[in-house]
C-alpha cells in the first residue's frame, strides 16, 4: 500500500507516469467492484455518512478474501472529532492488530490535539504498532489549523501517506494548496488527492497539481430488493435511508482511470 515515489520535472512539479487510484469502499461487493474496475487498492470503512469509521472484523475478512488488491483498513472508533480520549486509544491500537490479523496491507488514521494540530506522539505511536504495514494520515488533516505545520510535524511520524483535498471541501476547490503540498513534501511523504474527485476533474486536477494517488468513491446507487416498504419508520436520523444504499460503480472507476490516463 506504498505511496508511489515522486519525481520533479524542471518546473518542480512532481511527476510520475503511474497514477494510483483508491477506491472507499464499505462493502464486499463494492470492493469487487472496485477491483474489476482497475483499482490499485482500497480503503475498507464502515458508516459512510459518519466519513468512515472502522469496519467489523468480519467484513475486513470477507473482503480480504474477495480482493486480491491492496486493502487499507479504517481506524476510526467513532463519528465525530479527531481529539480521542485514552480508552479510545486503547480501542484504536486493538483495532489495527485485528486488522493485521486479517491481512490488511495498510490502516488508515488521523489524530489531533484540541488545538487542531497534529497528535504526533500517539499518531507515531500508532505507527510503530502498525508496522509492517503502510500508514495513511486521512482527511483529520484538513480538519487542522495549520496545513504545511501538520504537513511537517507528520513527517517526523513515518507516515507514508496523507489524504488531502488542500483543506477544502473538494479537492478541485483546494488545488493550489494541493500543488503547494506536494512541492513541500518533496517526495519524503505522499500526497494523496480526495474530496469529489471523478472522471471529469481528475486530469485537470492531476495537470495543476501533480499529484500521482488519487482518491474517490466513485459509487452510484443501488435498488432494494425490499417489495415491502415501511416508510413511517427511520432507523436512523436521515429519514428514508433504510432503502437507499450505494455501492462503487465498476464503469466509474474505469472511466476516471481512463481521463487520469490521457491527462
């Protein structure tokens, strides 16, 4: 689950000819979708709408056996803020054994302190016990005060990856903090792109920053298979959700690989 080495051409932008493309997934089946589609590999969450918290042991394993792709495995013990409590870093450590155990080829993390800077002792903490695997810094990145400040306190963590979308709410909106992150990580920690990334942005998005891993969801959505529909009942706080899911759409992922190709 290596981040893709990075190379500067003369105007210092960082080039690579191989683009890496991750897929989030919450299910088996968008994994295999994910994977037919040309995925390098894929960030295995549960609870989407929460953006993301760490899947159960069980689906980690079903889709360890479904793929043969690499699998990053979310560490989140909940919704919410990114500042964890010391039980919740009990929780967090217990979580990437389990998914050591499970075959994961890298976790993904994302700690700050209440000031909005980075963890850095627990985050390098979590990193040693994580090893040999990879370890990607998530989105808890834009969440933080000072980009370029996180940016450096992450790189003295052995982080090997940080998924950004330049601190906005997309990555095409944050694309020159995004170029401006790449030319400061100067290749020692990869710069992954993410936030609303699909096959109609992806070689704009790729020209104007130079980042080579490219994160996306790329999913539509699926019919339920319910005949009876109760709909005076929500199970949970979005109304209507109980027949409404969405699974990683394989013409998607290969259509953004395509457009990441030609760009």
């Amino acid at each position: 689950m290596a981040c893709v080495p990075y190379l500067a051409d003369k105007r210092g932008v960082i080039m690579n000819q191989d683009i890496i493309l991750e897929v989030c997934v919450d299910s088996v089946e968008s994994a295999a979708s994910a994977e037919r589609g040309g995925a390098h590999r894929v960030e295995l969450c549960s609870n989407l709408l929460e953006g993301g918290v760490t899947p159960s042991v069980g689906l980690i394993a079903a889709v360890r056996r479904a793929i043969s792709i690499d699998l990053g495995v979310m560490i989140r013990p909940r919704g919410g803020d990114f500042c964890y409590s010391d039980i919740e870093m009990k929780v967090m450590q217990r979580d990437i054994f389990v998914a050591k155990q499970e075959g994961a080829n890298g976790v993904v993390l994302g700690l700050l302190d209440a000031d909005g800077s980075v963890d850095v002792k627990r985050t390098r903490q979590l990193v040693e016990l994580a090893a040999p695997l990879k370890v990607t810094f998530h989105r808890a990145f834009d969440m933080s005060s000072d980009l370029f400040r996180s940016l450096r306190n992450l790189q003295m963590t052995d982080v090997h990856c940080i998924l950004t979308s330049g601190g906005e709410q997309t990555a095409f909106e944050g694309a020159e903090t995004l170029r401006r992150l790449v030319q400061a990580a100067s290749g020692k920690i990869g710069i992954m792109a993410g936030g609303g990334i699909d096959d109609h942005n992806v070689a704009t998005l790729i020209e104007q920053t130079g980042v080579r891993e490219i994160h996306a969801s790329l999913r539509s959505p699926a019919p339920s298979p319910m005949q009876y529909k109760n709909d005076k009942v929500s199970m949970g706080s979005l109304k209507g959700r109980e027949y409404q899911r969405f699974v990683v759409d394989q013409q998607k992922v290969q259509r953004l690989l395509q457009a990441a190709s030609i760009g």
